[in-house]
C-alpha cells in the first residue's frame, strides 16, 4: 500500500510539472500576478538553457509610512526646533535605502538555492542585487515559466513571466523581480509599421509648454482705463500688458541688489532653447539696465542643446518666457538652465511619442536614482524615458548621465502634462525623489496648466483632455461592456503632473481684466482666443495619485466644508483603479492644487515668428501658467539672497510656511477654471482649486521668512 501512494504521488508530480502547474512549496507565496497582457503579447518558452539577468529589486525604507514626511517636516514646519537644519544628500539617501538585513537575507536564500557568492552583485547604492543564471534556475527558483512577450505595436522583445513566487520569510525584502512581471530590459525588436507605432497610445501623451502666445494686433482701444490716471506712466496700463513694473507694483517685489552665486536661479528646458537676439532686444526695449549679452548659465544634460539660432525651429519661446519674466526681476541675479535630452530625444517628448521627460534630468543630479527602485520601478523605463547611449544624428553617443550635477537651491519647471499620461508607480517614485531634495533644502515649482480642470486638448485620447470613468479596470480611454460609468466617458476632471507631486509648489494663473490696473484685485486666469475651442484657464484640482498631504488639510478642509463645488465624487484607492467611482467626477481625498498663484495673462515680451500676414514679427503678449512659475521662483530666490545675506539658509520646502501663514497673500474670489463640460471649480475665500492661497504680498512674505532660524 505505501508503495502505490508513493507511485502515485510520483506520477501526479510528474503530470502537474508537464502541464505547467508545479505544486508550489507552503514556504512560498505568490509575489507578483500579471493581470491583462494588454499591450503585449505571449509567445513561447525562453529556452532552458539561456542566460537570464536576475535582478532583484530590494525594498526600500520610509515610502509607505510617515518617516519620510516627518523628516520632511521637522526641517520646513516654521514650529520645529530643527527647521532649516537640511539633510545632506549620503543622509536621505541612507533613510530610503533598503535595511542592512534585506540584502544578506535574500542573497543568503540565492546561495542556498546554489549560486555562487561570487556571482551575486550588490548595486552600490545597495537597491539591488543582480546575478546571471541559466532560464532553467530561474524558474527553479521562482517556480515560474519564463516567456518571451512581444509589444503589439512596436515588436520590441522582452522576456518575462505571468506570475512567480518567494519564500514567505524573505517577501517583505523583495520589492519586484526582472525579468517577472516587470518584464527585462529589450531583448531585440521585430520590425514594425510605421502607421503601427503611430497608433500607439502614448502618442496622446504629450509633454505640454504651459504657455500661448498672441501676435500683437492690439484690441481696437489704445486709451488706458480712467482709473490709471493718477498712475506713473509704466503702470497705467497693465490691465492689458503686463510688464515687471507691473508685477513689482502687484505684489509689491523690491528692485534687487543682490547676486551671491549660490542663489541662482535654476530653470528646467527641453527641446526649446533661447535665442540670445531675442533677449537683446528684449533688453533694449524694456530694460536696459540689463546689458546686451547678457546670458543664463546653460547646463547641458545629456546633450541638451542651447542657445538657438532665431528663426531655428527650437526656438519655441518657453525658456525665453522663462527668463524675461523672472531675471530682470533678480537682476544682477543669474540664471541657470538645465537643457535636458539631446535634440532627437528631446524632440520625440515634444511631439508626443516620448511621455517621460524628468527622470533623466533627476539621474543626473542624483546618481543613486539611475538605478533607484521604489514602488515596482527600478531606475528609467526605456519606453517612456530617454535612453542613452543616442547613436542618431545630433544624439548624445555617451551613457546617460548620473550624478555630475548639483541642483540650484531653487528650481522652475514650466512644462507639464496630464497625470495619466504616465503610470501611477512611475510617478510615485518620481514624486519621492523631488521629496529628497526637498529634504536637502531645495524649493521646487511648477505651473499648474492652463486648462482648468483638464489636461490639454486630445489627452488621453478625448476633444478636451478629460478622463473616464472605471480607471485601469478598462482603461480610461474606452470604458468596456462592463464599466458601469461609461456616460462619464470624458467627463472626469484629468490633474496634471508635475504639480500633483506634494513636494513641489503647484503655481496657478492669475490676470487683470483689459478695463483694471495695479489697484484692481485680480481674478484666476481665464483668456478666450480666437478659434480656440477651450480657453486658457489656470489649471487646478485634486490628485488622483498622491493623498492630501497633513500641511494642507486645514485649508482644504475648509474649502469643502464652506464652498463645497456641488460635483459628484469619489475617493481614488490605492492603485487608482476606481476612477468615475459613484458617478464622481473628482478624487475628493486628493492632493490639492494649485498651492499658489500668480499673474500669466498678456505678458510683454519679445519672440522672433512670421506673423499670420507673413512680416516678421517679435512683439509678443504671453499667457499661462509657466509665466507664474518663474515669478514664483524669482521671488523664493529674492528671499534666499536676503537670508544669505545674513548668514541663513535658503527656505526650501516652502509649503508649511505658507499654509500657516494665509496673511502674506492677496486672497483671489473671482473666476472659474472651466473644463470637461463643466465650469470647473471657482475662484472663493481662502484656499481654492484653481488659484490656491492666492498671489503673494511680497513685502509680508519676505517678513515671515526672514524671522525664520
């Protein structure tokens, strides 16, 4: 009789194991299951005998609790004993690192199962460990069944498996496997179609300029508003151009003295690039106190190209908006760009086929995040992001750089997208690296947009760049059969990124009407142009990636409890997954944004273009919320000069302060931010989703800082 059992048991061993079904020993677990193939394709077993690169992903410390935040806060709440007391940069990245035991343990468990200790490499950031084994030890080990995964519209290669499994006692020290769910690194492409590549989705997801520019035809009236007539000259009409006095006179910003070279002012730029003729003339005709020459300090990252010749399609006009409304405000102040991509890679993030366009300028300021892994993801995705080395003309030849940089204290960044135009773990992963170098001391903004509660038109595949609902349960571009909200299709506000990030300042529009001046109060931006379909609005709303964070839950708070915008909502889950929940149109639990706002309508400056009728032209009105960002940042960068001045730190995560200090603004009550059928949210008392705390009062700001240790 126990001979029978014992053959019988043999024989169901040998049949579960030919089958694919292997029995799973009780000291395993299930670590990762796919769930749809979606985008890619299976195809058949990877050989036995193949080599595989294992990598092992560690995980890391502080990113689902609140040690990282109450780090962040013990050095930017203005209450704390140790504000200003930053972390240096081998200290952050030793409280995300993975802890002393997770590597030992699971390269303990790789030497137990067979594999030569001295085949086992432990990253130097020790994020992860890596080795090279047959296929066959691989499946071994992970009971899992390697494939080969071909993407259905570019025919690139991967392997990978549908689900694998580790011990139960080393599963909280592993954060993901490659190649596993997260399929490896390419294998090799398949030829593919052009139309094919074309039709992939991530060409509606573009990397947007947040701003527009209006060729100057006047408006049929040139007598400035009655009100102006006890005004100096250059303020009298601002209501229709805006100009630096203006600005100066709105939030009562002080003419600069100052320019420690520690305080430069730090601009992000891709793609586009400054022409120097354009900024000389800008000099003459507007401030020439500013000499001809005069320059920013351009970092090339990745071969990052800059300046532009004037008529070069590259001169685009974003990073000399950039500088014409912030350095006259910080002049003697310098200004420096971090050109990021080469012209090549740079151009397919601007023409909508690359969505990422962050993570490579994070690489190269902080050479642990190359091969970071937090929440799934380690280092770059080669579909989303960059990938160097570049071997097409213009490219950059040489790998990507990690690490050669050093940040300015404090940085704008006024380009943006829609939030799911890039994957939850990506972004959450990317956000935690803007909290380290909030931790270092460092104050990071970015414009809001400039569509209201949308993104920008034809994002994720709708007119108005609105979501749908049943998030990744069907996608949210064409909710299924099953999807019990596909009447919302279009109809969810879409938040835009990098500005969800909680770690950076979220910066809204702001404008005069035509008929105001200096001593009117403004309203949130809102600009029709003609044949436009959507207005310019400034961009706000609630995250559906990232939770409200503690320093603004008062504020918004408030804002629910006294001006609650009547819309139907939901409470986005972890995995973002129930988007359109309850007919909801906004994820009442979200970050909110904007934080803050300032003036991004009828800008006076200078961009070289041919004209509708043909003439060349350079006189220009700008609009949008990369307009507001830069002032924003001239002003922190004011601040900091003035604290260096007497031997304090710069401010960096500036939030705390600003929220427990509702006195130093101008509080905004006028406006709506139009969008997905909807008139958006409005502009009220006190915090709101469309222009935040409101615009600052310069002179009250600077007050509240400069009593700060």
């Amino acid at each position: 009789m126990p001979r029978c059992n014992l053959f019988w048991s043999l024989a169901l061993i040998i049949l579960e194991t030919l089958s694919g079904n292997a029995i799973i020993p009780d000291t395993h677990v299930v670590h990762e299951k796919r769930l749809s193939h979606h985008a890619w394709s299976r195809n058949g077993r990877v050989h036995s005998r193949s080599i595989v690169p294992l990598r092992i992903a560690l995980t890391q410390q502080n990113l689902d609790d609140e040690t990282g935040y109450q780090k962040l806060m013990e050095v930017s709440d203005p209450d704390s004993p140790r504000y200003g007391q930053y972390l240096s940069s081998k200290e952050v990245h030793s409280m995300f690192a993975p802890s002393a035991d997770a590597a030992k343990d699971v390269s303990d468990w790789l030497i137990e199962a067979g594999i030569d200790q001295d085949d086992i490499l432990e990253f130097e950031n020790k994020a992860w460990l890596a080795a090279h084994i047959p296929a066959e030890k691989f499946e071994q080990l992970f009971h899992a069944e390697l494939h080969e995964y071909e993407h259905k519209a570019t025919g690139e290669l991967k392997i990978g498996c549908d689900v694998y499994h580790v011990p139960e006692r080393i599963r909280k020290h592993i954060d993901y496997v490659t190649p596993g769910v997260a399929l490896s690194a390419r294998v090799r492409k398949r030829n593919a179609k052009q139309s094919d590549f074309a039709e992939h989705s991530l060409q509606r997801r573009a990397l947007h300029a947040s701003h527009m520019i209006l060729e100057d035809s006047g408006d049929g009236n040139d007598q400035p508003p009655v009100n102006a007539a006890d005004l100096r000259k250059d303020l009298s009409d601002c209501g229709r151009n805006i100009t630096i006095p203006c600005l100066r006179a709105l939030y009562g910003i002080p003419k600069p003295t100052k320019n420690d070279s520690v305080n430069s002012l730090g601009m992000f730029e891709n793609f586009y690039s400054y022409a120097q003729e354009d900024l000389d003339e800008f000099y003459t005709r507007y401030h020439p106190e500013i000499p001809n020459g005069t320059h920013p300090i351009t970092i090339s990252v990745n071969g990052g190209a800059g300046p532009a010749n004037r008529t070069a399609k590259e001169n685009g006009g974003e990073p000399e908006l950039d500088i014409q409304a912030a350095l006259p405000l910080i002049y003697p102040q310098t200004i420096t760009i971090y050109q990021v991509e080469d012209p090549p890679q740079a151009a397919l993030q601007i023409n909508q086929t690359l969505p990422g366009y962050l993570n490579t300028f994070l690489d190269s300021l902080d050479g642990s995040y190359c091969n970071y892994c937090a929440f799934g993801v380690c280092g770059d995705d080669p579909v989303l992001d960059a990938v160097y080395p570049d071997e097409r003309p213009g490219g950059f030849k040489q790998p990507r750089q990690c690490g050669v940089y050093n940040l300015t204290r404090v940085l704008s960044i006024s380009y943006g997208q829609g939030e799911q135009d890039l994957p939850v773990a990506y972004t959450r992963r990317q956000c935690n690296e803007f909290m380290k170098l909030a931790l270092q001391g460092h104050t990071i903004m970015a414009s809001s947009g400039d569509f209201g509660v949308a993104s920008f038109p034809n994002d994720t595949g709708t007119a108005k760049g609105c979501l749908s609902g049943c998030g990744f349960n069907d996608t949210f571009y064409k909710p299924g059969d099953n999807c019990p909200y596909k009447d919302l299709k279009g109809k969810v506000f879409h938040p835009s990124n990098p500005g969800n990030c909680p770690w950076i300042l979220s910066v809204g529009g702001t404008a005069l009407f035509s008929n105001q001046t200096i001593l009117d109060s403004e309203s949130a931006m809102e600009i029709y142009f003609p044949n436009n379909s959507v207005p310019a609005t400034s961009g706000g709303g609630f995250s559906n990636y990232f939770s409200r964070p503690e320093y603004q839950k008062k504020a918004v708070d408030a804002y629910f409890e006294k001006h609650d915008p009547g819309y139907k909502y939901y409470f986005a889950d972890t995995n973002v997954s129930n988007i359109g929940n309850n007919g909801g149109v906004y994820n009442r639990g979200g970050r909110g944004y904007p934080d803050v706002s300032a003036n991004g309508a009828n800008f006076r400056g200078i961009k070289w273009r041919k004209s509708k009728n043909g003439t060349i032209a350079t006189d220009a009105r700008f609009f949008g919320s990369s307009l507001s960002a830069p002032i924003w940042g001239a002003m922190i960068t004011l601040i900091n000069e003035e604290r260096t001045a007497i031997g304090k730190g710069p401010v960096g995560f500036v939030q705390p302060v600003l929220y427990k200090h509702p006195e130093i603004f101008n509080d905004i009550t006028n406006g709506t931010s139009d969008g997905c059928g909807t008139s958006g949210f409005k502009a009220v008392e006190g915090w709101d989703p469309i222009t935040g705390l409101g615009t600052p009062n310069f002179p009250k700001m600077l007050e509240v800082f400069m009593k700060l240790p």
